[in-house]
C-alpha cells in the first residue's frame, strides 16, 4: 500500500511538477452531548452530566476536549462511590470537569488543565502492540470523535480528581 501510494506521489509530481493535494472535510455538526446522547456506550456519563446539571455546558461553543469514561469504566467504580455522587451533584460536577479540557483537542504529552481546575497526566508509549496512550493510568481509544464543539476520546476509566 505505502509503495502503491509513494509510486502515485511519484506519477503526480512528474505529471504535474509539483505535488498537491486537496482533501474536503465536512465540519462536524453535531455537538459533544448530541454525540454522547446517540451512543448507546456514553449512556451512563449522559445520566451523569444530566444529573450534575452539565448538559448545557458541554452543549456551549467550546471548544472543548472531553475524555468520555464509557459505561464500562462507570461499572469499575465502586457503587458507593457512584451513590455518593449521585447524591452530591455538585462533588458528581467535579468529577465531570475533571474529565474536561478547554480547547480543541488537547491530547498531548505535557500534562493538560482539566475544566475542574486539576492536571491529567497523558502518557504515550510505543510497544509490541503500536501506540498506547493513557490519561492517569485510563485508556484512551485513539479515535477522537470530532463535534461541532470540541472532540470526544473515549477512555476505560473514570477519572478520579484529587479531593
């Protein structure tokens, strides 16, 4: 494939003199609740950010980067834990926030200001099985899921701040 494509490159430029290309993406048009909201997977952060009243913050022009626990990282945390946050929304907000950053994709290697006002920590190592990125310790799936407000990384854990 990488040789079909160099050989392509080659052709273009001999043809052409130079080499250009254009390459038309659509802007997202759904924002980072809508997308939550339609994937049956976020369906326990969309009950979160419901219940800590954050729908519409996360629904505002951004941009924004959010590391989205899935409903299986919500299973990992212990249901004490979970009952104590649904009965706190504001603490349950914090927790949220945490997962936050302001500005448009914001993965990077240096530690990143969530929303909440605490540092995540990314990590990136390459192994045995390609690219690996963690955010404390939790995995990141290497799909962002572009929004017309910011993008959306899902992770398999959820993020702690400290208290």
């Amino acid at each position: 494939m990488l040789n079909h494509l160099k050989s392509l490159l080659i052709v273009g430029f001999a043809f052409t003199g130079s080499i250009s290309a254009t390459l038309a993406v659509a802007a997202p048009s759904e924002s980072i609740v809508e997308i939550a909201v339609a994937d049956p997977d976020l369906s326990d952060l969309v009950k979160a950010l419901t219940d800590a009243n954050l729908v519409k913050t996360l629904e505002g022009k951004g941009p924004f980067t959010v590391f989205a626990p899935t409903n299986s990282a919500f299973a990992k945390v212990p249901s004490a834990l979970l009952d104590y946050l649904n009965a706190n929304p504001s603490i349950l907000a914090s927790v949220l926030l945490y997962h936050v950053a302001a500005g448009a994709d914001r993965l990077t290697p240096s530690p990143i200001k969530t929303v909440e006002g605490e540092l995540v920590f990314p990590s990136f190592s390459y192994g045995i099985n390609g690219l690996t990125v963690t955010v404390n310790n939790s995995v990141v799936t290497l799909r962002p899921i572009q929004a017309s407000n910011g993008v959306i990384y899902l992770i398999d854990n959820v993020l702690l701040p400290q208290f």
